[in-house]
C-alpha cells in the first residue's frame, strides 16, 4: 500500500492525478489551500484524506509529510495575467513554498517528490521542440517563479540527493478547469452569449494535452523518473489561438460574431512545443485525441452550469 501526497490536488490537474489513482491500492492525503481556484468539489466521489493548508506552512507540513513515500507537488498559482498584475504570491508559492515542501520531504525520508511544472519557463520558441537541456527563459513572474521552483528541486537532489524528478508540459485542458483559462472560459461565455476575448493577432501557438494525459505522464515519472532530470510530458495538438477559437465556436453553434480582438497580452510568448522523446523512452504514449477530448470537455462544461456558476464562470 503507497500513501500519496497531492499537494493542490483539489485543483484542475492535481484533482485529475487524485482520480486517476482509483485503480492503485494506495492511501492519498490531498493538502490544498482552496484559493479562488481549489474546489473541493472537484474531489467529490474520490476517495481521499483532505488537510486544508498551506505548502508554505513548514509547522504544517512537518505534521502531513511524514508517513509518505510519495508526494506529488501541483500547488501553484497559476494564471500569467494574475501575475502580471501582481507577481508576490506567485513567488511566494511557487518558489518558497516549493522550497518549504521539498525541505519537509527530505527531513522526514520521503521516497520520491514528483515537481509538477510547465513548459513556459522555456519563453518562446519560433521553430523546432525544446529539450529537457533546453537553457530557461521565462518571460512572465508566473514562468520565473516556476523556474525558480525547478531550479530549487534540483538543487535538493543535487545537494541533498533526494528523489525529485520535474515534469514539464503544455497546456491543459479537460473537465473542471477554473473558467480563467482560455478553452473554459471562452465555452462559459459563449454558453452565457458573451463574447470571447482573443488576444492580439491570434497567431500564438500552443501545444494542447487532455489533464488525464498529463496525468498519466506524472504517474510514469513518479514510477521511473531519474532524481534530479526532467522530462517533458507532451501534448496531442500544436494550434494558434485563431485555431483553437474556430473549433470552440464551431463547438459552442456560434459565429465569428461572437470573437472581441483585444489587446495583446504583455510579454505574450509566441509559441511553445515540447520534444517528449525521454518520456516515450519510457512507455509514455498520449491517448486522448485533441478533437474528440475538446468535445468531451465542452459538453461537460454543458452539463455542468452548476459547477462553473458556482466558481464564477
């Protein structure tokens, strides 16, 4: 019997990674904040120890960390126009409170930490694929703190030789995703009859992977992933923003009448891919076509008005 740590695993992803342990004879314990974009509605019929805290809380954590061989870090804040207005929380949880968890894991012995990141402390690529030795670039406070983070995993297990692989992927997307992020929140609005906020040109690319696949990725790494090296965790479509919008319109029965241009973001990253052949090695292998998980998710999304009014969508 493992028991697990999910650190934010009442959120969008880490309630995802929480579901997708129902067929593993393990105890997980889920350690959230519930800001804005925790819900612990999420969690509903999974089942699961629940603390409410903070990762930055080190008395706390002294108290949830041991007994664990696993703990899986997804608490973050995570919204680049969040940060953009405002960088402080950012840092406090993605760098210090990654710092204070990882501190926690290596005084009481955890077996394995799986650090949970993202493919934008990258910045922006014009051609090609990143690679795991890609050097780091962010280009927001939401993709340095999420650098910092790495770079402070890395030094526990380089410093201290604790079991800490990162993973890095793109963008997400799937049920119960808080109505901030663009494909939940360009559904909610057009369920409303509002329209839906493109920014700038519409040219930016990314790469779109289905949470469980995402998901599955993590558990791979958990199970066989090296102390100290990342690995990618890629997804199952490259589209412009332009591209995606057209399928949500075409998902939702509306029309280009519908679309408000808006002023671009600042410091908006033009494109992310990320090369996932070290994870292949391994065995991974995304399931979930992009056409049919985006279906799937809108008609959640459908028939769930409930869970998105609740949290302000």
């Amino acid at each position: 019997m493992r028991n697990i740590l999910v650190t934010g695993g009442a959120g969008f992803i880490g309630s995802h990674f929480v579901r997708s342990l129902h067929d593993q004879p393990a105890d997980v314990t889920v350690l959230d904040k519930l800001t804005y974009a925790g819900n612990r509605a999420n969690l509903d019929g999974v089942r699961h120890t629940f603390v409410h805290g903070d990762i930055c809380d080190a008395g706390l954590l002294a108290e949830v960390v041991p007994g664990h061989d696993l703990v899986v870090n997804f608490a973050a804040e995570s919204h680049v126009d969040r940060s953009i207005d405002g960088a402080a929380e950012f840092v406090r949880t993605n760098v210090l409170g990654t710092q204070t968890l990882l501190q926690a894991c290596l005084d009481v012995g955890v077996g394995k930490v799986v650090q949970v990141s993202t493919d934008e402390v990258y910045g922006s690529i014009e051609h090609g694929s990143w690679t795991e030795d890609t050097p780091l670039n962010p280009r927001s406070p939401y993709a340095a703190s999420k650098a910092g983070a790495d770079l402070i995993a890395r030094a526990y297990a380089i410093t201290h030789g604790l079991d800490v692989s990162i993973t890095r992927c793109g963008n997400n997307y799937g049920p119960r995703q808080y109505p901030e992020k663009v494909i939940p929140l360009f559904v909610t609005n057009l369920l409303r009859g509002r329209k839906v906020p493109l920014y700038g040109d519409g040219g930016n690319v990314r790469d779109w992977i289905h949470a469980e696949d995402h998901c599955a990725g993590i558990r791979l790494v958990a199970e066989r992933g090296e102390p100290g090296e990342i690995y990618h965790i890629a997804g199952t479509a490259e589209l412009t923003n332009l591209e995606l919008t057209r399928r949500l319109l075409d998902a939702c029965g509306a029309g280009w009448d519908m679309v408000q241009h808006v002023e671009d973001r600042k410091g908006h990253d033009r494109r992310y891919s990320l090369d996932d052949t070290k994870l292949r090695a391994l065995g991974y292998r995304p399931e979930i076509p992009f056409d049919q998980g985006l279906k799937d998710t809108v008609r959640w999304y459908q028939a769930n008005r409930d869970w998105w009014s609740a949290c302000g969508g």
